[in-house]
C-alpha cells in the first residue's frame, strides 16, 4: 500500500507504467506509514496550459 498525492488516499500498487512510488517520501496515516505516491503520470506544466487554452 502506498499514499497516493494525486487522490489523497491509500492505494494498493497497481503496477501500472505511470505509477509512481517515491523511495524517499513517507506519509502518516493514523500512526501507520506508507510510502507516498502517485497513481498515475501528472501532466507536464506545458501541456497542461495548451489544454487549457485550446
Ligand atoms: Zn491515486
């Protein structure tokens, strides 16, 4: 299990190629830690603004 930053929860890993578990990150929940992640690829800052401005 690991803390997903994307959806503010816990998740069990899903091995898919965008997640990503950090090694070196931690997040307490209820006096348990769990590695910090991200489930899925976050968009890049430039794709985001041209998605937004097309
Ligand atoms: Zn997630």
């Amino acid at each position: 299990m690991y803390y997903c930053i994307a959806c503010n929860k816990v998740h069990p890993p899903l091995s898919t190629k965008n997640e990503i578990i950090f090694k070196t990150g931690f997040h307490y929940i209820n006096s348990t830690m769990y590695s910090a992640g991200i489930c899925k690829a976050v968009p890049e800052p430039e794709e985001l603004q041209k998605s937004v401005t097309a």
